[in-house]
C-alpha cells in the first residue's frame, strides 16, 4: 500500500517541479504520556490492556507536505502526511494522504472540485450540526493546525454569483456515530447568502440509508469585537449508536451491543449550537459554544449504562470473565468525539502574552452530568519558523459521569513544529 | 424686501447643493492619488517600528473591485498565503490550513498600527461625507482641512481630518477617530510617484497615538489595473483562490 501511495506521490511531483509548483513543510515531532484511569469502563486497566495500550510515554514524528499548482488551468493540491512513531511499546511508520485535488473553473462562476480534501460548512468552532461534508473534528485542534485530519472523497461543484453560492457535493466519508467507524456515500446541497450583514447557509443532505437532513446555520459579528454564530440541523430518526443496556436490563450480551435502534422513530431529532467570538483588548481572543444533540443519552439513560457497567463488573471474576471483558470493550465505544451526552458547554480562551508566546486553554463541559475535559497548551516561537508547545488535557468528574469515567484521566504532550 | 427674501430663500437650497458638489468634487480629487482604475492590483509592504528598530514586516496584494469590493493576500509574512475579503462593507479572513472564513471587522488590527480596512479600503468617496471644509497653513502650505464623517457604521473609522494642498488635492495627513471620539492614529502621506503614468500615494506613515515611539509605513510598490472574475469575491471561492 505504501508503495502505491509514493508512487502516486512521486508522479505529481514531476509536474510539480516542471510547472512550478508551491511547496510547502510541516514537520512536528511530539511525545505524550498517557495516564489511564481506573474506571467502570476500564476496571483496573484492564480494558487498555486488551487493547495493547499501556500507561506511558509515547513520542511521534510528523512530516508533512505539500504541494500545489497550475496546469493548463486545472488547480491540483496534494496534502501527504509521513508518521513515525514508537507507540505502546511498538515502531510503527506510516504514509497518509490527507489532501488530493483537482480544481477547475468551468466558466466565470462554476467551479468543479474532485478528489480528496477537507470542506467545512459549518460556523461553529468545537461542534458543526450542519456540517455535513466536513471530517470528524479533534477537540485538541478543531482549526487542523497539526494538519492530521484526512479530508473526504468528493465531487463538488459549486455556482458562485455575486452575493450568494449554491453547491453540490457527492462524498465518501467516514462516519463515527459512537465512535463506531463506518464508510457512507451521501449528497449534500448548500445555498449560502448573505441577508442583512448575517452570513445564511441552508444545508440539506441526502443519503440512502437515512432520513434527510435539513439544517441551517449563520454567522454575524455586532459592532468591532464581538462575532456570534448559531447552527441548527434536523433529522427524522436518530442513527447514534446506543448500548441495548437503555432498553434492557443489565446482562452480558454475547454480540456487540451497541445499535442504531432509533434509526426508524417516527420523531426528528435535532441538534443545535449557538456560540460567540470575542477579541478582548491585547487581542485576547474568546469563544464559548453551548451545543444540544438530541441524540445523546439523557441522564436516566446513562445511569442505565452505568448499572450495565457495574454488573459487568461484578461478572469479571465469575466463569463469565472473557465475555464480561468483551462487553467492557465494546462499552468504550460509547464514548464519542461528538460527545455522547446530549448538553455541553465549550469554552476556549487564546492569551498572546507578547510576540513569542500564548496561552490557550479549552473546557469543555457537560452540563448534565457537570464532568468536564480541560485542555490547557502553551506555545512558544523559537526563532522564525520553529514553534514549541505544552499541552495538557484533564478528564474530570464524579464518579458514574461522562468524563469522570473516561478511560484516560491526564494526557501531556510536548512538542515542536517548524513551518 | 420680503420679495428678496423669498428669493435668495429659493437659490439657498441650490447654493448648499453647489457647495456640497465642490466638497465631493475635492474628495473625488483626493481619491485619484489613490484610486486609479475601476478594478486594480495594488502591492503593499507594510513594515512596523518601535523606535528605529523594525518590529514586523508583510507583503500584501490587495485586489480592488469598484468601491466595495476587495480581495488581500498575504504574500509574504506571519500569515502567509492569509486572505481577507471585503464586500459590502462587511469582511471575512480565511487563515493559512483554516477551511472556513470568518468573520472579522475592519477596526481589527492587521499588523503594527495598520488596520483591515486600511488595506482593504483605499478611496474616502464611498464611505466619508464631507461635514465640513476650510483653508488652513500647515507646514507653510495652503491646504484644505476637510472633516469626514462615516456614512456606515461599518466604515473603518468614525470621523477623520484630512489635510489636502489646495493646489491639487493631494493628501498630506490624517487623523482618524474612533466612534468613542478618541483620536486613535494620524497618518502622513510623505511619498507620491508615477505609476503606469499616474501621480499616485507611494508611501505612507501612520502614527500610534497613544504610543509616539511606533509607526507603520506603507510603501506601494506595484499598482496596475487587474480584473479578477466576480467569484473571487464570494465568501465562500476564498478556499479555492490559488495561483495570485
């Protein structure tokens, strides 16, 4: 695979030097510790272990390239990512491409896109309801400063008039509905228009095996400091994974439990998001979102799930032990990077102290259960292009709460990176 | 009497009008140093000094459309390959590796003392009125002291002073306000040159008016009419700008 991979690599890049490409290097190196956490959903560790991880330190090196140009006014970009990595004990190495695209302008006002590439629809920062052709973000980095996020398999074509966008997109992306990862083809359309100094965009996607979904969000600012955007998108049914535990009583389950049961409910379900941007003086910047997904599991919900962990639990030292260990794993999976629950709170703050160094730190917090993720990071610019940088991410909460049984408890992770 | 009163009072209205048009007219005349074509290229390097020490430097090309309607790439710089969008009095930033544009105001501070809209807007017509003018000295030199308000909300500054020689029109200073009052920076016009045969701004110095010490020089280096298609100044076209 990897050959394949540089050889498509080493075809553009003949082009590239005759045409005069631009290039463009990233590298980051990066080493972590991971400290996991005794938790219903990995009673003494026990989870990680089956899966090979291990509490400790991790290091990875990131080179990243990029290259585009014109050919005969066909706009191409190619986006590749080499990782070397020594993880859970392990050297591993790996070539990925995140970007690959063709541009070209049909006429005055239609552009064609194809291939490979990262699209965002969206307004929010941490959550995008109606970002439907957008990949999966990270909560560590939503704006892909790190550029490890893979972009999506797509054609689109877009008409651009003076005030106002109308797209179409047909795309291959991969979804993670509970962090159960799933290849999907769908179609999306986008109707963009500015009304009244307010940014609207009207979304709607269609995809076989679902229900449409409609959706619409906007973005403004408010005198010279202070921008706010909302999002909101709906759908009949509800494709999130849930453990049958919701439904059931507490049991082992001899298959994965985890199912789309909601998929054919009669009602829609919506998800909705309303946050702000704020420049305080010196630059500071602010932004705070509050997020509502329909989908997610209510209180009573998760303290059945929680029941289904306990009883998993008491079943680890009967005969029953490998299947209870079974059902420990595919219980992880409830954890989602679009949050499992259904109300959160996101608050990001960026501190440039001078020229050379800045503060940032995330928070994001559940407002049912008040267990929260805080993400605290440092940067410093060393010379022209190098930047060093201190992250650190706390997963806290009482016991039988979403992050305070998260499987990890503390992350740290230093780094470099050189643009 | 009365029968002169009722008559100037009918020419009053005309008079007014006829100094409101020689007001435009100077303000049309002070964009010609600036504006020079009805779509243009115009090549920025701004540099940024704290004393005599240079703090910044960035390249900008900045694409004109009309009066409101600009497209600015940063060419060389801190945010390098960074794109500003100005339409319709409103304006949107798209950051290197960002996939998304967001919205931004053009009181936001580009770099040093320089705001968005002091490169994204280079003519006074469209946005100022002229609320007063007079003839003043300044630096043994008669000139034109014109007080501009902002017809939009939106608009960089809310009130400026312009200082023009009364011989030609050409800039001399500025003085710019912000909607509390405060007189927020001052900007000399020290250098004008031949571009493609037309006498245009060169260089530009603005001052801090809180901190003496620092200032922003502009220098122009390329203006040339350049027409870019409409879609380059949609919002949503700014992840596709390649190739300028």
């Amino acid at each position: 695979m990897n050959i394949k991979k540089i050889m498509i690599v080493f075809l553009f890049l003949l082009p590239g030097i005759l045409w005069g490409a631009k290039w463009r290097f990233f590298s980051l190196y990066k080493n972590y510790y991971t400290c996991y956490r005794d938790s219903w959903f990995n009673p003494d560790n026990r989870s990680i272990k089956v899966l090979g991880f291990t509490n400790g330190l991790h290091g990875s090196l990131f080179q990243h390239m990029s290259l585009e140009t014109e050919v005969f006014t066909l706009q191409w970009k190619i986006d590749i990512l080499g990782k070397l990595s020594y993880e859970n004990e392990e050297w591993d190495n790996n070539i990925d491409i995140k970007q690959f695209y063709f541009q070209k302008d049909l006429s005055m006002n239609l552009v064609l896109m194809t291939g490979r590439t990262i699209l965002c629809w969206g307004t929010g920062y941490a959550f995008n309801p109606t970002d439907v052709v957008a990949p999966n973000k990270r909560l560590n980095d939503p704006d892909n400063r790190e550029r490890l996020v893979r972009g999506n398999d797509l054609v689109k074509l877009e008409y651009f008039g003076e005030t106002f966008s109308l797209a179409f997109c047909y795309l291959t992306t991969i979804d993670m509905e509970s962090n159960l990862r799933s290849w999907r083809s769908r179609s999306a359309l986008r109707f963009y228009k500015n009304i009244f100094d307010v940014d609207l965009s009207f979304i709607s996607c269609f995809d076989k095996e679902q229900s449409p979904l409609w959706g619409i969000n906007f973005s403004s600012v408010l005198g010279e400091r202070f921008e706010f955007h909302g999002e909101f998108s709906t759908q009949k049914g509800s494709y999130h994974y849930y453990h049958k535990s919701v439904r059931q009583e507490p049991r082992l389950f001899s298959e994965n439990p985890l199912s789309d049961c909601r998929r054919n409910d009669d009602h829609f379900y919506n998800r909705y998001l309303a946050g702000f941007q704020y420049t305080l003086p010196k630059n500071i910047l602010w932004i705070t979102e509050y997020y509502h997904q329909d989908q997610g599991y209510s209180r009573r919900e998760w303290e059945s799930v929680m029941d289904q962990q306990e009883f998993i639990h008491s079943r680890l030292t009967s005969p029953f032990e490998k299947s209870a260990e079974i059902n420990l794993l595919w219980s992880l999976n409830i954890f989602s990077a679009k949050g499992a629950m259904r109300d959160y709170l996101f608050n990001y703050i960026q501190i440039p102290v001078n020229r050379r160094l800045d503060i940032r730190s995330t928070c994001l917090l559940n407002l049912v259960d008040l267990s929260y993720v805080f993400i605290q990071e440092l940067n410093v610019l060393i010379g022209k292009h190098f930047t060093f940088y201190e992250r650190n991410y706390i997963f806290q909460g009482k016991r039988k709460t979403e992050f305070g049984e998260f499987f990890q408890s503390f992350y740290f992770e230093i780094g470099i990176y050189m643009k | 009497m009365i029968k002169k009163m009722i008559l100037c009072s009918l020419f009053l209205p005309g008079l007014m009008y006829a100094g409101q048009d020689e007001e435009q007219d100077i303000l049309l005349r002070i964009d010609r140093y600036r504006v020079p074509y009805e779509q243009f290229l115009i090549r920025t390097q701004i540099t940024t000094y704290e004393g005599n020490k240079i703090k910044e430097s960035a390249l900008f090309d900045a694409y004109i459309k009309g009066e409101d309607k600009s497209l600015i790439i940063e060419k060389e710089g801190k945010n390098k390959n960074m794109k500003i969008l100005y339409v319709d009095e409103k304006m949107w930033v798209q950051l290197p590796g960002s996939r998304r544009p967001i919205r931004i105001t053009p009181i936001q501070r580009l770099m040093g003392q320089a705001s968005n809209g002091d490169v994204a807007k280079v003519g006074f017509v469209s946005d100022y009125s002229v609320v007063s003018l007079d003839t003043v000295r300044l630096e043994d030199q008669t000139c034109y002291k014109l007080l501009l308000k902002a017809k939009w909300t939106s608009s960089t500054y809310n009130k400026i002073i312009l200082f023009v020689l009364k011989e030609n029109c050409q800039p001399v200073k500025a003085e710019f306000f912000l909607i509390s009052g405060k007189h927020f920076k001052t900007a000399e016009y020290v250098q004008f040159g031949l571009f493609q045969g037309k006498l245009l701004l060169e260089k530009m110095i603005i001052y801090d008016e809180l901190r003496t010490d620092r200032k922003t020089v502009f220098e122009y280096t390329v203006i040339k009419e350049k027409e870019l298609p409409v879609r380059y100044y949609n919002k949503n076209y700014l992840i596709h700008v390649q190739g300028l």
